[in-house]
C-alpha cells in the first residue's frame, strides 16, 4: 500500500512523464512527496498560469503530455487561462488539482471551493477522485486521454484527505492508439491529382499528428506549394523549394484545391475566405469541424493525419510537371517580397526597427533553436521573418492568445531540449505578466535566452485606437523601462541594447553565457505593423 500521493506520481512514471510543474502548495505535498520517490523534476514556478504553460511547453517540444499541479481554490483559478490556451491548441496537458478535504466538505475549509463546474467547458475531462482506490485508475485515464487524438487538457483533482490516504497501486496499461485514415482520402486525391493550382496549409494538426515526413512525400509526389502557421512551422524546412511564406495570400488565393491540414478556418484564414473561392476546399483533421459558421469544406476528412496523408499519396501518384507554372509563379511573388523586405532588414533607425532585430537574431539562431513569442506585434513581426527548420521549434500562445505564455512554455521547451538553444521573444507588455518567470528560470538554472522588443507602447492597441480616434487610452507604458536590471536583480544576466550595431554581440554573448538572459531592445514605438487579417 501506498500513500495517495505516490500512486499518483507511479503513474506519471508509468506514461514516461518526466517534469511535474508546480507551485508549492500544501494540498500536493503527498504528490510531492510521490514525485521525489519516483525520480521525477519537481519544478516550482511563481504563478500557477505558468505552471500550466510550462507543461504545455514541455507537451509541444516532445509531443507528450505535460503535467502541472494546481493547488486547490486560486491555484487551479490561476491557471485557468492557461488551460483554455491549451484546449485552443489541442495541446496534451493533464492538471492536477488540489481540493479541500471530502470529510469536511461544506463546513468551509480553507481554499474549499468546487473546480469542475468552471473547468470542464475547458477541458476534455473533469473529475474529482473521492476513493483513495480509485486514484490509480482516474489518473491513468486522464493522463491517456490528453494524449488521445485530438489532444486536449485534462483534469483531475484529489481531496486532501484523499490523496494523504493509503491506496492500492494498481496501474491500467497505456491504451494502443490505431492510425487509421479517414474515409474519402481518394476524392481528394484525385482533386489534388488534376490540380493545377493546388495549395497545402497546414497547421498544429499536423504536428501532434506527426504528419511532417507524409507531408513532405505528398507535397514533392505532386509539386505542391506547402503554407505551415503555428506548430506546423518547421514541419517542412524553410529552406525547402515547396516551403512558401511571403507568397502565401497569392498561393491560397489563387489555388484550385486547397488541402488544409490540423490548421482550422479561424480569423488566420480569413474564416475560410483567404482560400480562392472557387477552390475545391479539402479539410483533414483528426476531430470533425467545429467550426460551422465559417466555410465549410468540399471534402471534409476525419481521421489520423499521417495515415490519411500517405493514403491521399498512394491513391494520388505522381507528376510534378503540370504544377511548374505556379510554383515559378510562386517562387516570383516570394523573391519579389522578400527583396521588398531588405529595407527594413537593414534598417539603422535608434531605436530599432523590429525588423532589424529578427535580421541579427537569425543570423544567431541554430538551425533547432526553439523559439518561443509572446507579444504583440513584436511577436507578429517574429511570426513573418523568425525561419523554422525543424518541427516543435516555434511555440506561441496560439488562436487563443494569452499573453504571459512565453516564459512558461520555454521553461518547459528548455527542460525538454537542454541542448539546444531556447529563445523567448517578448514585448515589454507581455514581460509584465510573467517576468518573474526569470527567478524560476535562475533557480532552475535554465540558460533561457530574452529577446525584447521594449517600444513603451501596447502596440497591438495603441496605433489602430490612434487610427479610428486619433488617440489611444490605456495603451502606453514607461518609456525605456530597464527590464534588464530587473532580471539581473533576480540572479540573470541582463543587457541594453539601444543601437544596431551593439545587437549581434550581446545576442552571441548572451547564447554563449550558458546562464538565463534577458536582451532588452528598445524599439521604435512609432512602427506600426502592417496587420491584415480580420481578428474578429
């Protein structure tokens, strides 16, 4: 027999899981206690939302569940905003949750208040295990249908009296996903096979679907241009010759038959309208549509993505001459834009023009660098000229935006990846709803590179207010804030950069230091991005 506490943490091992992510609270110590004897990573953080965004970070670097523990009442209300992130992104997360004492229940205990009834719309279950014999079991389904295709949050939570209780450890064996693909993978195939105009978007399906190598063979099979957004960057390299970004608009546009792959038809594609309307529209993905307001898909496939990409391959053969004329076309729109951009690349404004600083941080950047954004149009900016090479090396908060992402989910991506480098892209606004994270990163001793984009301004707000009113309220921050000292005073290493020419050595510096460090830019707050998409 074992305590409640190390039934749970024998289950983490059981599925591989490696990090819990937590802030301490004393509803978890028996958790705690568990994770210790079972040689798993306790790391506690300083706000439950980014222990929550930690475990996603972790979950979409290795394509397994992420763990956080939420202690009971305004731990798990903490982090609710990272749970609906989660869902948002189909990311694999199971939380943890803490909860006043069963036996005393309704006599007002501390922090004693029901979670389900607010976290279940959030989650793909919720669930509070009132048997000491039954935490093995409830655990283990949680963890498993995290992982379950589509991926999505889980919950479980575990009164004190409960989870302090000796239990029996009885450990259910992982279930074995099978990998079928969808019914009508021929129709589409045979509309991808007399395109002549064909367009594959794909998007973080495709990722958790480990569909990268499948996508690659189809789009190569047919000669077809391939637009990635999300955790689909980097599933085809940058540097691949059917890999387009600048030309998207006209590739989608202008297509015939559009494969969208894990990516929905959100505000990012217009809600369906930045794909050519008179494009035979393909949707492949392992959940049906939720979607049905916007534009609805000719041919809609469900099923396992890798599977249902090699059959679409197989039924369509191939033939890559008939599709030449559009890539050249493609390929033109590409060089055109990209030249278009040289001015701005090398642009020696002071302050910096954000553009200046993707320039001289790709120029840093290993070709497996994870990159992490979390901002505004700072981020946005990273989104059009950060390249991706490889899969799981871009994150960001995803459709449903939460700022304060970023240092949770690099902490996660650096544990996951101690090698490599991680860089956590930042507007000075969104440093102010984690910077913090900066102690857990020194505590932990997380070589985390900061890259921020300090302009003083909420960017994203301040210039269309100024455009529709001619003023912005609520909108501005101190000028030149010292973010750097900050960090430097919980026990990183910080460094101001004001002009172009002193970026690229405290970027080289900063990744060679082996310690966490914030690089704070001042940026010119009078740049206004050229946003075109329709957020609501």
């Amino acid at each position: 027999m074992d305590h409640g506490g190390r039934v749970v943490a024998k289950v983490l091992e059981s599925r591989g899981v490696s990090h819990l992510f937590t802030l301490s609270g004393g509803h978890l110590f028996s958790i705690y206690d568990g994770c210790l004897a079972e040689g798993i990573e306790i790391v506690d953080v300083r706000h439950e939302q980014t222990a929550a965004f930690a475990a996603e970070g972790f979950a979409k670097a290795t394509r397994s569940v992420g763990i956080a523990a939420l202690t009971a009442g305004p731990g798990v209300t903490n982090g609710i905003s990272a749970i609906a992130g989660a869902q948002a992104n189909c990311s694999p997360v199971c939380v943890l949750g803490g909860r006043a004492p069963e036996l005393r229940w309704g006599s007002g205990s501390l922090q004693e208040i029901d979670h389900l009834p607010f976290v279940s719309p959030l989650v793909k279950s919720a669930e509070t295990v009132k048997d000491p014999a039954q935490i093995a079991a409830r655990t283990a389904a949680a963890l498993d249908l995290a992982l379950a295709a589509p991926g999505g949050p889980t919950f479980v939570d575990y009164p004190l009296d409960v989870v302090f209780a000796e239990a029996e450890t009885e450990i259910p064996a992982a279930p074995q996903a099978e990998a079928s693909p969808a019914e009508g993978v021929e129709e589409a195939a045979a509309l991808l096979a007399a395109a002549e105009r064909p367009a594959i978007m794909a998007g973080s399906g495709l990722y958790w679907g480990r569909g990268e190598g499948e996508v690659q063979a189809l789009a190569e099979a047919l000669g077809i241009p391939v637009f990635l957004n999300g955790l689909g960057r980097g599933c085809l390299p940058a540097d691949h010759d059917l890999a387009f970004s600048r030309a998207r608009g006209a590739g989608l546009g202008g297509a015939d038959v559009a494969l969208v792959v894990g990516v929905p038809l959100d505000f990012r594609l217009g809600f369906g309208a930045s794909i050519a309307e008179e494009a035979k529209l393909i949707r492949l993905d392992s959940a049906p549509n939720a979607l049905s307001a916007n534009r609805l898909p000719d041919v809609d496939l469900v099923g396992d993505v890798a599977a249902s990409l090699a059959a679409i391959r197989d039924a369509a053969g191939s033939g890559t001459g008939r599709t030449a004329p559009w890539l050249a076309e493609l390929g033109k729109i590409e060089d055109e834009k990209r030249a278009a951009e040289q001015a701005e690349l090398n642009d020696a404004r002071s302050p910096l023009h954000p553009v200046r600083v993707y320039k001289e941080l790709g120029e840093v950047l290993e070709r497996d660098a994870v990159v992490v954004g979390d901002g505004g149009d700072f981020v946005s900016y990273a989104g059009r000229f950060v390249e991706t090479y490889r899969p799981g090396c871009w994150m960001d908060p995803g459709p449903f935006g939460c700022l304060g992402a970023g240092p949770g989910q690099a902490i996660g991506a650096k544990l996951a990846n101690p090698e490599r480098q991680v860089c956590l892209l930042l507007g000075d606004g969104a440093f102010g709803f984690a910077g913090m994270e900066f102690d857990t990163m020194a505590r932990h001793n997380l070589p985390v590179v900061g890259v921020m984009g300090n302009n003083g301004i909420w960017a994203l707000e301040h210039h269309p207010m100024k455009f529709l009113y001619g003023y912005s309220v609520a909108a501005e921050l101190r000028p030149e804030t010292r973010y750097e000292q900050m960090v430097e005073a919980l026990g990183c290493d910080g460094v101001l950069v004001r002009e172009p020419d002193e970026l690229r050595p405290a970027l080289e510096r900063a990744f060679e230091s082996g310690r966490p460090t914030l690089v704070n830019v001042l940026t010119d707050p009078e740049v206004v991005y050229p946003r075109k998409s329709n957020l609501a």
